[in-house]
C-alpha cells in the first residue's frame, strides 16, 4: 500500500513539478508570478485532443499542445507583462490574473463547458512491483518529465540563450550593458515554462482520459504551491517541491481521507513554510 502510494505521488508530483518549474523560471527572471500557467496546461490538453481526433497521430497531437502552449506563452509575455516592466508589482499580478480568466473563459467559448475523452485508445500493460502495481503509462509519465527537466537543465547551462536567462535573472541592467537581448531572454523563459506546462496538461490527459476547461484550475495552484515550497526561483527547489507536494497529497488520501486530497498538498506547503520560510531550496540571504 505504501509503495503504491510512493508511486502514485511520483506521478502526480512529476506533472506538478513540470509546472512549477515554468512557475519558477518566470518569477526567477521577472519577479512576476504568471497565474496563467493553468490555462496554458488545459490548451495544451485540448489541443492535442482536437489534432489527435483530426490525424489519429498521438506524436503530431502532441507537438501540435506543446507548439500552442509555446505560442501562448509569448503572446502573454508580449501583450500581458512586456508594457508593465517597472510597474508596480501589483500591477502585473493583476494582469496574470486577468490572463488567466480569459483564457477560461476563451477555452468554454472554443471548446464548450463540457468534459472530453482523450481520444486515444491505449491500454497500457502492468506489473508488480513488491507489491504495488504500476503501469507502462505511469512509467511512461514520470521518464518523459524527467526527460524533460534534464533537458531543461542542459539548455540553461549548456547553450547560449540558456547562460543568457541565467545572466537575465541574476542582475538584467548589467546582462543588458553586456549586449545580451534580454527581451529575447524573457520571451524564451515563457516559451519553455509554457512548453512545459502544456506537456504536463497532455500526459494528464492522457492519464486520466479528460479534459475539461477548468482541468488546469487545481494544477496550476499545486504547481505554483510546489514553486514556493521548493524555493521561488530555483529550479531544483521546484522538482523537489512538485515531488512533495504530489506524494503528500497521495499518502494523505490514502492513510487519512480522499475527500481532502486536495487539501494536503496545501497542507504540506504550510508545514514545511512554518520551518523554512524561504522554501525548500530558498536562498537564506
């Protein structure tokens, strides 16, 4: 039982983290919070639902969520954020959550209020694992999101533009008077935290067979949690952050009750916050 709960979490704080991970780069680098990651995770989902029902291609649908997810991240950095720089924080708060309502709303204009089947016939294969049982697709989750976390991790210290973002975040005045295009660099940090949210919102499609215009509602409030637990602004702090927060919710729903499963995700966050307020991997400076 415990095993198939470790599991379970592992799953569910993948997703959590990919999301948080977007949450992070962005604050990281703006200082802003994009309350919007959710919706960008839900037309991720729909995307690749709607591409997959015209082509019957699960790798073309896929690319088709994550290539819309990239596209609305920049929109929303250019149209949302770019003409607030230098305003007051609460200024941009405001428009990410204003982001975030139209999008949903946008989302039941497009699609309709009503849930969707994934339309993808898979029937994963299981097998035993003392005890615990566990699934191609589950397997299949949590290799594709570290997967991608690793690659997030190379192109941030191993390419160009990713040194660049690191520079950006650190002080952008002087990358700036260094000749690095710091509008490029923030245009790029909303492309790869909204890649990742949509890949997120696609495997959770998958998993759980639906999608629904308010099916990023709660993953991206347990991503931005995961962000603040793990340490807003760093990356690592983010995984470990999705992590605990997906495992806790598993055991608690488990061992305590599943009517507040959502609950303990939270519940955790205020825990851990209470002994390290700055997060998980937070700077103590």
């Amino acid at each position: 039982m415990l095993i198939q709960q470790l599991i379970n979490g592992l799953v569910s704080g993948c997703v959590y983290a990919l999301v948080a991970l977007g949450y992070t780069m962005i604050f990281g680098i703006l200082g802003i919070v994009n309350f919007a990651q959710g919706e960008i995770y839900m037309f991720g989902a729909f995307t690749a639902v709607l591409t997959l029902a015209a082509t019957g291609n699960i790798w073309l649908a896929s690319a088709a969520g994550i290539a819309v997810a990239c596209v609305l991240g920049v929109l929303l950095e250019r149209i949302a954020f770019r003409p607030l720089r230098g305003m007051h924080p609460l200024i941009p708060l405001i428009s990410a959550i204003g982001a975030s309502i139209f999008l949903s709303s946008l989302a039941r204009l497009l699609f309709g209020p009503e849930d969707r089947a994934f339309p993808f016939e898979f029937h994963p294969s299981s097998f035993y694992f003392y005890g615990a049982q566990i699934n191609q697709l589950q397997l299949a989750i949590i290799a594709v999101s570290v997967g991608l976390m690793a690659i997030l991790t190379l192109f941030l210290n191993m390419t160009k533009h990713g040194k660049a973002i690191i520079a950006v975040a650190m002080d952008s005045d002087a990358a700036r008077l260094s000749g690095i295009n710091v509008n490029r660099a923030y245009e790029i940090t909303f492309l790869l935290g909204s890649a990742l949210s949509g890949a997120a919102g696609i495997m959770m499609a998958i998993y759980y067979n639906s999608t629904s215009p308010s099916m990023g509602l709660l993953p991206g409030l347990k991503g931005f949690s995961a962000a603040i637990l793990g340490g807003v602004g760093s990356i690592p702090g983010a995984i470990i952050g999705g992590l605990v927060l997906g495992i806790a919710e598993n055991l608690g729903a488990a061992y305590i009750s599943s009517s507040f499963k959502d609950a303990f995700a939270f519940i955790a966050l205020v825990l851990v916050l209470i002994l390290l307020p700055r997060g998980i991997m937070g700077s103590r400076k």
